[in-house]
C-alpha cells in the first residue's frame, strides 16, 4: 500500500464537482456516500454485499466503538479493517455527536467530555486528544476532528461559544494527530445557521490546515430549507483543493441538493435503518412494504434496480417477510436501499461529468413526483 492521500477534482458543473479522493486503501469515486457502520458492521449486510452495492467507503464510529469493543482490542486484532473484514477505505467520526447528544449524561468542560455510557453506566473522559488515540488504534484512513455539535435551535451566543471551543478543540485534534502518512485529518467547521459564525470556523480551520474539511452542525433539526441556506454559501468558504463533507445527510432530495452545491461526501444511517423498518427508497420515492397494497403484488420494488431484493423477488414475498419478522426482510430492503443510494451517486457523479447535472436534477424531482406505481 502506498502513503497516498489526495483529492482531484475531474469535473465541475455549477457549484457541483466530481472527482476522486485517493488513499492508501483504494480510491473514493467523488460525490461518495458512506453507509454507516456503526458498530464495526453496515446492520443486516455482509461487508462484501456492502461493497458489492457501490460502495467505496463506510463509517465507523468513535462513540461506539470505543465502548464496546473498545479501541484497544480492536487494535490487537490489527484495526478496524481486519476486525471487521473491510480491506477499504474507513472513515471514523470523532465522537462529538454521540457524546453531545447524550445530555444529562454528560459534562462538557474546556478539556473535553466526561460522560456515562448508555450501555452499562461506566464513566469515561473524551478529549481531542483521546479522540485522536481511539481514531489511530482503530486504524482508519479518514480521522475526524473532535468537536462540540450543539443541537438547534440554540442562542446565537450558545452557537457562538461551542463553535470556538471546536475551533481550540480543532487545533487540539490536529497536534494530537501528528504526522500519520496515508491517514487523513478533517476538520469540521461549525456555526449553526449564522453566515458570519460559517465564516469564522472556515477562517479558522483553514488556519490550521486540514486534509478535508467538514460541514457540521446541520440535519440536526433545523429543516431542510435551513439547511440548503447555509449549503448555499459554507461549501465555497472551504478550500476549492480539498473534500467538503456533510454530516449526517440524508433523504435523497437532500443529498441531490447538497451535491448540487458543492459537497463531495455525506453519511446517513437512513438507507439502513429504514430497510429494518420496512422502508424501502425508490426512484419513484419512499414505499411501505408493510402495506396491504403490497401483499399479492407480483412485481419488484423498482423495475430499473439491480440489487438481489428486485432481481429476485416480489412486493408480496417481501410484505410478507417483513410481515412475519423474518431477518431476510431487513437483508433485502437493506440491500436495495444502500444499492438505490450509491446507484443516484453514480448517476450524480456522470450528471456533473457529462455537464448535464440540471437535467439529471429536473428528471429526479419528476420521477419522485409521479410517487408509486399504481396498485394492481
């Protein structure tokens, strides 16, 4: 494996990029979504099913995983990678979300976060530094940053307080990380909704200087109009050389939107999570197969998809799976939401390279429009 880490952009249409981030680990086709793999697996799927659907990155999470297993053991079985059978790239966040939203668990101080675990009660410090230990031993190839994510709505003076902490917090993160060849550092600006407090992360983090640059701070309930507003100018505040990364996004639309102004990564645990409740998303939009309409319904999910659940079966077997809390049901509707997620990355990444990104966009909104294919 070579000591790579770097990030081109081939194409541009709009604020929209496409590009490829290399690591040591293999290279990320650009704009890329990351399926969440919270606790050293993607839930209901195999890891080579996971790559099978397109993916060329997952997440891990810090949180999590420094619970249960811990960091520690993980490393003695020579990291995340080998742990969980993912010879791919990784990227582990650093923490802060879980540990915020936490509440009266936690105690937040200059130096960092003490918190209870919501597993068995034990108590536990987290730093930036710490952070930075657990992401090394895990061995993962894209380190996050840790920071504060404070939930909105919020003062404008609270914003403004935990956005410099993360920034003091940002610079901590990256002494304590070192020089690591092959590994990545992202910072992650913050600010809320206020353009000034954006501006003041951005100035601050590219200060420091970091190998790609995260947008924190949004889908945490501010709505998505909110959220397009500060997407409208905070990609463009970040260096035009390095990956933009949104947090926690999302349903499609938003990832269609977020893309369309400017962003290269984004991780949601919607795709997987919905699949385990029988939500299954569509071009023609989001479905419930646990509806009647389902039941003696003889054709597939989506008639275009080529994942297993829609090759292979039909509304009403999967009604009925799902009906009878049968595990194959998660398996499936997993599988084809993580394949429908990376297939519209795929067709976002050719949209912008062919210059036809407004049409793609145009022809999306269409379809899901239109809603379901009428009931037999």
């Amino acid at each position: 494996m070579s000591d790579r880490f770097s990030f081109a952009v081939n194409a541009r249409d709009g604020q929209a990029r496409t590009g490829v981030l290399q690591t040591m680990r293999g290279d990320i086709r650009t704009p890329a979504f990351m399926p969440v793999g919270t606790a050293a697996t993607v839930k209901a799927m195999l890891p080579e099913s996971v790559r099978e659907t397109g993916a060329d990155i997952l997440l891990g999470n810090t949180y999590h995983l420094m619970l249960r297993p811990g960091a520690e053991r993980i490393a003695r079985f020579g990291g995340l990678h080998d742990f969980m059978n993912w010879q791919h790239p990784i990227l582990t966040d650093s923490g802060g979300f879980q540990v915020m939203s936490l509440g009266p668990l936690r105690k937040l101080t200059e130096e960092g976060v003490t918190f209870a675990s919501h597993i068995d009660g034990s108590r536990h410090e987290l730093t930036p530094e710490r952070s930075m230990e657990i992401q090394r031993l895990l061995g993962s190839d894209i380190v996050m940053a840790f920071d504060e994510c404070p939930a909105l709505p919020a003062t404008e003076e609270s914003v403004a307080d935990s956005m410099r902490r993360s920034m003091r917090w940002a610079q901590r993160s990256r002494d304590a990380f070192g020089d690591r060849p092959g590994h990545a550092l992202f910072g992650i600006m913050q600010g809320g909704v206020t353009r000034e407090l954006r501006e003041e992360s951005a100035q601050a983090l590219t200060g420091i200087g970091f190998d790609g640059y995260a947008i924190g701070g949004l889908a945490v309930g501010e709505g998505q109009e909110a959220m397009f507003g500060v997407l409208d100018y905070a990609p463009g505040l970040l260096p035009q050389d390095k990956p933009r990364y949104l947090m926690g996004v999302g349903k499609p639309d938003d990832i269609v939107g977020a893309v369309q102004r400017g962003v290269d990564m984004m991780d949601c645990v919607l795709p997987s999570r919905s699949g385990r409740t029988g939500q299954a998303w569509t071009r023609r939009g989001q479905l419930n197969i646990k509806n009647a309409r389902h039941q003696d319904d003889p054709r597939p999910l989506d008639e275009d998809c080529t994942c297993p659940a829609c090759r292979s079966y039909s509304r009403a077997y999967l009604h009925h799976v799902f009906r009878a809390g049968e595990m194959i049901s998660g398996m499936l509707l997993t599988w084809h939401n993580l394949h429908y997620y990376q297939d519209l990355m795929g067709g976002l990444r050719d949209a912008i390279s062919q210059g036809r990104l407004n049409d793609f966009i145009a022809d999306f909104h269409a379809m899901r429009a239109g809603g379901d294919i009428p009931p037999l």
